[in-house]
C-alpha cells in the first residue's frame, strides 16, 4: 500500500494538484474550407461537431458533415467520455464544456473546440465536472485573449490548468454523489422548463383569442349601440389618407375569401391600410463608442418590447435623424436574418427620452394611430397567426431569410373596433403581467438550482462531499503511473483496476 500523501486541496488525505496537460490529452479540431461541408450524411463523410452542439450535454441533431479524408489524424476521431470546450466563442460562452456520454454517429470535431481526453488511470467524468465548475470556467475566460466579438482560448491556457486530483476511488464517489444530487436537480429543472412551456401555449391561445375576436365576446354584448365597426374605421381612414395626401392602398375583399369569420363589427384589412410610413433603417456603419445617434438593432428587439442594454451609435447628418428617427407608436421589424426565428419578430415603441434611430437590418412601421393601434399590430405580429403569415413569405439569399417592405404591407390583418382595440390591449396586458411575474418566479428558481450545482461542484473538489478512506491509493501514484506510461509507451498498468460509475477501467 503506498502511505497516503496531503499536498492537495487544504490537504485532503491522498489528493494532489495537477495541471490538466499531465492527466489529459488536448486535441485541436479540423480545419477546412466552407465548400467542404454538407448538411446529410452520405458515404465517405463523417460528423463534425462545433461550439453550437456544445450546450449543457452534446447535441447531435444538427451536424455538419465532412469528408473523411480532411481528418488528417486519428486522435482527431472523437471517442466515448472525451470532453469538448468551446475554445473559440462570445465571451459568455468560451470555455463551455459537455461530454461525449453516448456516440451516434462517427465524428470529429470543428476548429473552434477542443477535445480533452482523459487518460486512462484517471476517471474522466471527475475531469468533466470539474471544468464543469465556475472557478475553472473563470480561469479559462480570464486567460482568454478576446476581439471585437470572439474570445479565443490557447492549448496552452487549457494545458496549464490546475486540477485536484482525488484517490481514484474516490474519484468514483464523488462522481457517483454527484450525478446523484444532479439528477435531482434536473427532475426540478425539467419541471419548471414544462410551466414555461405551458406558459407559452397558454398565452399563445390568449392572442388566438384576441385576434379571433373571441377573448372579448362578452364585452361586445355590452356595447352593441355604442361601438363604430371596422368598416367604419376604414372608410374614416380612406378620408384621412386622402385629405393629407398620402395614398390609400385599395383593399380588394375578394383577397380575404375564405379567411376565418370574424365578428359582426370586424374587417379584414391589410397592414399596409393602417400605416401612414414604413422604410428601410440606415446602413451607416455603428460603433460602441458613445458618440451620434443611438441606433436599434436586432438585439434591442426582445419579447415584443425594447431593450436598450445593448447601444451602439452612429453619426448621421441632421436630415436623416430625423427622415430616421423612431418615435412613440411606431413598430420596428426585424427584415433579415440567418435565423427564421428571428425574421419577423417586432417590438412597439413607447416613449423615448432621445432621438434613437434605427439600422438597416430592421423596417420601421408607423401606424395612423399612435394609441392601441401600434400595440395590437405589434401583439399580432408576436401571435402564431403573425408569425405564420411572415415564415410562409420569407425568402432566403445566400442563407439570408427576409421580408421587405411590400410583404409586411400586404399581411392580412383582423380589424376590431378602436375602443375594442383598447379593450383587448386591456385584457391581454393584464393577462401577461401575470404571466411575465410567474416567468420570473421560475427563472429566480432556475438561476437557485445552477448556484446549488455549482455549490455541489465547489465542494466536490474542495474534497468535502464524500467521505474519505485513508486505505484509498493516493492520487500521487496515479500521476507517477500516467508519467511513467508516457515514457514507457505504456508498458506499465495499474495493479488495483477500478470500475468506475458508468465506465469500466
């Protein structure tokens, strides 16, 4: 038995420090040209994972696909318990790791991760959840050398990582102690993803309602006698439209043949009926330096409001701040993007406290009226019968999607009243006040269980969450073994072979 040292972490009995580069191998991805790539496997390609597939666990169900042939060595073929980290990304997720727990399919791995393989003598699900850790996701991001956009972290910043290293049977316990207390946190977890999700169904049947005209049915028993229709509404605008000069888009019925019924003081009409403006942003080149206008971009387009967390700003001459310029009532939209998830969403203006421009990447729609009109549009463009409408006609460029102008103005909108326009802002706004208040219950909820999972993680490897066993190998003789291995090309084994939780030595 070799005699248990204390050097390690605040001196548990037989732990040690190490730096990553002496119990693991660090494997680079693949490099190759974007022509190289398809999106279905077929004969001669394998799986290539990058940052994006990298999320609490791996994601397999969007690969890209390379040839075989690019993989220059075999080390670069990913293998069962090897762990990916996100050596290239945005600050907030550089250094982000998941392990390969299950294999699919034959695969390699982008230039932009990395590959951490554990050697043999040590249990490599004890490395994972370590780097698993905020202290260690702090020390890589520190580390980190970062651009404009991009943090990128070196081999030799990951290699020169200190890790504790426990008694490999201990080693299995804190593995096992900790899957188990994370298994339970998940259970918790995944109950407060399935209220969100519920959530979202539930307010997602609100709109439906909204724009069918049934989430106000009973108000309008009420108010027979008082309420002007829709129709009315139109031909007021027509007026309007007409005395400012500004011309009046023709609504030709027969385009609606077919559509739901809607009540009796309804209309359909089509968006462009109920604007008196819509344009293009500008293209002039943003910076982060607080200088010029401030512009809206796709970011500051958050759950259908503004979010100004993220400026940028621009210099403009006096002309187009103002040709440019958003104001109360006002509806931005984003036209073009790489995700269809994001084309089409919108955002209401409410009062701003300076002249905020707007970029050229969003459509700035001006409603006829400055009051409900704006918000039941932007409510309608949020809805699953909005959304639909724009995913259907969007077009995609050079992997680009996009709506423009004529596309937004033609969408065919449901018409109540204006006082049951404000009726149905009412409702749904209360409506989403309480909902927006239980999103952020479960979201503080969220946010506690990932604290507990680090507080888990700290004392794991602080050597306070399992007991320890003084007849236990120390993690000294595993780290004279891993050496000894790399100068004797592996001549030398373990004499105690331990069945690790979930992976057999």
């Amino acid at each position: 038995m070799t005699v248990a040292t204390t050097n390690g972490p605040q001196n548990n009995l037989g732990w040690t420090t190490a730096k990553l580069q002496d119990v693991c191998d660090i494997i680079r991805g693949v490099s190759f040209s974007k022509d190289k790539k398809i999106h279905n496997l077929k004969t001669g390609y394998i799986g290539c994972l990058r940052t994006t597939n990298i999320q609490n666990k791996i994601e397999w169900d969007d690969l890209w696909y390379i040839p075989r042939e690019v993989v220059k060595h075999d080390r670069q073929i990913l293998q069962k318990y090897d762990i990916l980290i996100s050596s290239a990304n945005s600050i907030e997720l550089v250094g982000k790791v998941a392990q390969i727990c299950d294999q699919p399919i034959l695969s390699t791995l982008g230039a932009f991760i990395s590959a951490i393989r554990v050697k043999k003598e040590i249990n490599p699900k004890f490395v994972y959840f370590q780097l698993s850790s905020s202290k260690i996701r702090q020390e890589l991001r520190g580390g980190a050398s970062t651009t404009t956009n991009i943090s990128n972290i070196s081999t030799f910043s990951i290699g020169n990582l200190k890790l504790a290293i426990a008694p490999l049977s201990e080693q299995a316990r804190i593995v096992s102690k900790i899957e188990a207390l994370f298994s339970f946190l998940d259970e918790g977890t995944e109950s407060l993803r399935k209220v969100q999700a519920q959530l979202k169904r539930y307010l997602q049947a609100v709109l439906k309602y909204a724009f069918e005209g049934k989430l106000t049915e009973e108000w309008r028993k009420t108010q027979k006698e008082k309420v002007e229709s829709a129709s009315e509404l139109l031909r007021w605008i027509d007026s309007h439209q007409r005395k400012q000069g500004i011309l009046s888009e023709n609504i030709d019925n027969s385009n609606f043949a077919g559509f739901p019924k809607l009540p009796e003081t309804w209309a359909w009409t089509s968006m462009g009926k109920l604007l008196v403006d819509a344009r293009y942003g500008t293209s002039q080149k943003s910076f982060s330096k607080p200088e010029g206008s401030p512009v809206l971009r796709i970011p500051n387009i958050v759950k259908g409001r503004l979010d100004l967390r993220s400026l940028k700003y621009t210099q403009l001459k006096n002309d187009e701040i103002k040709r440019l310029s958003v104001k109360m009532g006002d509806i931005l939209v984003v036209r073009t993007n790489g995700s269809l998830d994001l084309v089409g969403r919108a955002a209401a203006i409410d009062e701003l406290k300076e002249d905020f421009v707007f970029a050229s990447y969003l459509i700035r729609l001006r409603p006829i009226f400055s009051e409900n009109l704006p918000k039941y549009l932007n409510m309608f463009l949020s809805s699953e019968t909005g959304r639909q409408t724009i995913l259907e006609k969007a077009r995609t460029t050079a992997g680009q999607f996009n709506v423009n102008l004529a596309t937004l103005r033609s969408i065919p909108i449901p018409l109540p009243p204006l006082v049951e326009q404000a009726e149905i802002m009412k409702i749904i706004e209360l409506i989403f006040s309480v909902t927006d208040k239980t999103e952020e219950i479960i979201n503080k909820q969220i946010a506690i269980s990932e604290r507990l999972r680090q507080s888990i993680l700290k004392d794991a490897f602080a050597g306070q969450l399992v007991p320890q066993d003084p007849n236990d190998e120390s993690a000294a003789k595993l780290l004279e073994i891993i050496k000894a291995d790399r100068y004797n090309n592996g001549k030398f084994k373990m004499n105690n072979q331990v069945e690790l939780s979930g992976y057999v030595k």
